[in-house]
C-alpha cells in the first residue's frame, strides 16, 4: 500500500502539470535546523520541499506537497535517524475569500513508514495570516496525535513577525514532543522570502524523563509560476 500511494502522489503531480488552467500556486523552499538540548545531544537537518496547487472550480482544489530531509550531522551515533522522504496530498475548499479549509492525508519513511491524517485551515486578513491544524499519525512504532498552529503579522511592508507552536503526543503514554517558536520573515523580492526562527522544545518520554532543548531554523522559500499564495498550507512533515 505504501508503494502504491507514492506512485499516486508521483502521477498527481505530473497530471497536475498538464491543467494549467487550473493551476493556482507553487513553492519550492530550503530550510537548515538545529536542534539542541544540551548534554552532546544536538542534530542538524537540511530540508527541501516542494508545493504546488490546483483549482478544479473557484472555490475548491488540491494541493500537492513533496519533501526530502538529509541528516547533516549528529552528535551522536544512537541519534541517527537518517534521510527522510514525506508526501501529502491537500483536498480544500474556500468558503471566503479568506479562508480556506482542508482534509490532509500523507506518507513518510520515517519508522518504516508513517501515514498521517489531518484537518487543517488558513485565515489571511489585511496583515496577518493564521494556520492550525489536527491531526493523527498512523504509525507501527510511535502512533500519535498532532496540534499545532503558525501565525504571521506583517510588520512593514516586507518584514513579519512569525510565531509557532506544536505539540505531537504519543499513544501509551510515551509522553510528547513540543515547540514554541517566534521568528523574522522578509521578503527579499515578491517571489523569494527568507526567513529565521529561534523555538523552545520539550522532549517528555514519559515516566518523568523530560529533557528540554532549542531549535534555530534558517531558511528560504521560492514562488514559482506565479506570485505568493498567502492561502496556500505549509505543512512540515519532519520535527
């Protein structure tokens, strides 16, 4: 099954390449994090995805991402993970013209293969954009549920400020793993925004074992085909 959903995700994106009267938007975008807690436990990944989305009438389409996450470098052997390929297909409507709702389902490689279902929203106004989302992982080692919200005020016209949180808990009572970040985004030109955050973690196995820690993100994303599409999600499958 988990062949057959990757060849599907493979045929969505080259069938959605040929309706370009449907097409709405697309991003490419770069990130490199770091993550440390401390104690010679820290990681370093670099992440690039790519997104695109389609409109089947005006107010109801599809959107289509694909992710790849290379392990640079690690502290330590036993904190390998390795590199990390994810999909995830979006089917949204919009009931207003700032608003848009949807119903994620998505793969990765990581545990051998996790699924992921969620339904998740967007709220754009005049100077800030809001994204939150809930979801389950399907998973044979580490089932768990997701939380988690972004949001993005424009402080001039190409600075925002940025914030985030998210919190994924684990079945069993295998504890949870949580971020809370704030960041800067600026829009080098109206296609190209860099961008950086600083995020506090929590790492709960359960049992009284919490370790805390933090994440520095840097990172780039891209416009392809058209402007920036402030409606558009941005799900990130690695954490």
């Amino acid at each position: 099954m988990k062949t057959t959903f990757w060849g599907a995700m493979v045929l969505c994106a080259l069938a959605g390449t040929t309706q370009a009267q449907g097409f709405e938007s697309a991003d490419l975008g770069f990130q490199l994090y770091k993550y440390d807690e401390g104690g010679n436990i820290d990681t370093t990944f670099a992440v690039l995805t790519a997104d695109a989305s389609y409109l089947i009438t005006p107010r109801a389409g599809v959107q289509v991402g694909l992710a790849y996450s290379h392990e640079v470098d690690v502290s330590q052997a036993w904190l390998s993970v390795g590199d990390t390929r994810a999909a995830t297909i979006h089917a949204f409507v919009d009931p207003t013209d700032s608003t848009r709702i949807g119903l994620m389902i998505g793969a990765d490689s990581y545990n051998e293969g996790d699924y992921i279902y969620a339904l998740e929203g967007t709220y754009v106004a005049d100077r800030y954009r809001v994204e939150a989302r809930v979801g389950r992982f399907e998973s044979d080692i580490e089932p768990a549920s997701l939380a988690e919200i972004s949001t993005a005020f424009d402080l001039t016209g190409r600075l925002q400020g940025t914030g985030s949180y998210q919190r994924v808990t684990y079945d069993g009572g295998f504890g949870y793993f949580e971020l809370a970040a704030l960041g800067l985004g600026y829009d080098i030109t109206d296609r190209l925004t860099g961008y950086a955050n600083y995020g506090n973690t929590v790492n709960d196995f359960g049992g009284g074992s919490v370790f805390e820690g933090n994440q520095i993100t840097l990172g780039v994303t891209m416009a392809i085909g058209g402007g920036q599409n402030p409606r558009a999600f941005t799900y990130n499958p690695f954490f």
